[in-house]
C-alpha cells in the first residue's frame, strides 16, 4: 500500500473521478500498476488483502494479480458485489475471463437488473467472442436476439457493453457478421451518454467493416 499511495497524483485521482470512482484511491496511474503487476506476477493471497482495503488502486492491482483459477463462484461474486464503478467492473470482467469459471459466470449474471453486474456480463460475452477457442456460432446467437431487442431500454453503461458484445460477436467469424450486420442496422445509432470523460461509443457497423477490412475479409455492403 506504501508503493500504491507513492505512486498517486492528483490528476489520476481528477481523472478516475470523472469515470465514477468515489471513496478511498490514490491515483495510480495504470503504467504504474502495470510495473507493479509485472513484478508481482500472480498472487491470490495478496490480491485478496488488497481487495480488502477497498481502496480503487489496490483492487485494481488485486484484477490483475489475482490468481483466478484459485477463486470459486462465491469468491467470485462477493467482489462482484463490492464494485461500484464502471472502471472497476470492466477489469473485474478481464479477470473473470481468465476463469474457467466465466461460462457459469455468464449464465448467472445474464439475468440480473444490478447494472454494473449485467455490464460485467456482457464484456464476459464479448471476451468469449475474441477468445480463439472453438465455440460453435450458435452460442452467440442468443446474445444477438437479446440486443436487438433491449439494447435501446437498457441503461447507458449496459447499452454500451451490449454494443461492444455486439462488434466482437460480428467480428468472430462470416456467419456472425452477417447476422451482426442485420442487428446493427435494425438498432441504428447507440446514443450513450459518457459524461465529462473522453468515452465515445463506437457505431457497430463502421467498426465491424475496419475490422474486417484488416483481416482481409470482403465486406459486403
């Protein structure tokens, strides 16, 4: 914790509090939480007295220390439930998909109104849209229904998580872009409304044809 508060500025903390976070932090910059981790690789142990302090920059370190294979549903979700920003929630969600845990995770979070846990969800989904690991296409298919269906009625914070699941599921393979494509012409543009940060909410269809184009794929209009 002496190496975290050292390492603050008071311009890191302006900028985290733009994002949401509130309560105790220092300012630690990510290029130094970064060094931090490197050094200290994985270590559940301290990941979880550092999640304990509840201070921003030591959980933020504890996502990327954690050594998440040694974590249960339970340990899981009690963090889950301590998150109370957006910043936090989606370095929770980069952890989580490190777990061979995150399928179960998925299936128990997709239901939930907590908005930080539903956004949580669906990073969880777009993570297992990039992940090279075979997943039959109508896995994701679901997931395509859904937003099209809801996307617009769901809070800011979830509609944007909903719009990158949707980029990532449509850049997974010739069969989702298709049906990508058709949802993200039937939604139109995703307005979300990111506050005084620098956030933008890319259009689904403008990044899906980049992406594509620079894997050599022909986009079809």
């Amino acid at each position: 914790m002496l190496r975290l508060a050292a390492a603050g500025s008071e311009q890191t903390r302006k900028t985290y509090g733009r994002h949401g976070v509130t309560g105790p932090m220092y300012g630690v910059s990510f290029a130094e939480l970064g060094k931090l981790h490197k050094a200290i690789k994985q270590d559940q142990a301290l990941a979880q007295q550092l999640w304990d302090t509840g201070n921003h920059d030591a959980r933020v370190l504890a996502t990327m220390v954690a050594d998440v294979k040694q974590m249960d549903v339970a340990q899981l979700e009690t963090w889950l439930g301590q998150i109370d920003n957006a910043p936090l929630s989606d370095l929770f969600a980069t952890m989580v998909a490190r777990s061979p845990l995150s399928p179960t995770c998925i299936e128990r979070w997709r239901a939930s109104e907590a908005e930080l846990t539903a956004k949580v969800c669906w990073n969880l989904v777009a993570s297992r849209a990039i992940d090279p690991q075979p997943l039959d296409d109508s896995w994701f298919e679901p997931w395509l229904t859904e937003i099209n269906a809801q996307i617009h009625q769901r809070p800011d914070r979830i509609r944007h998580a909903m719009n990158q699941a949707l980029i990532a599921i449509g850049s997974r393979s010739s069969g989702l872009e298709q049906q990508a494509r058709i949802v993200a012409k039937a939604i139109g543009k995703v307005q979300v409304d990111h506050g005084q940060t620098a956030c933008k909410t890319p259009d689904a269809i403008s990044y899906l044809e980049r992406t594509l184009a620079k894997k050599g794929h022909v986009v079809k209009a």
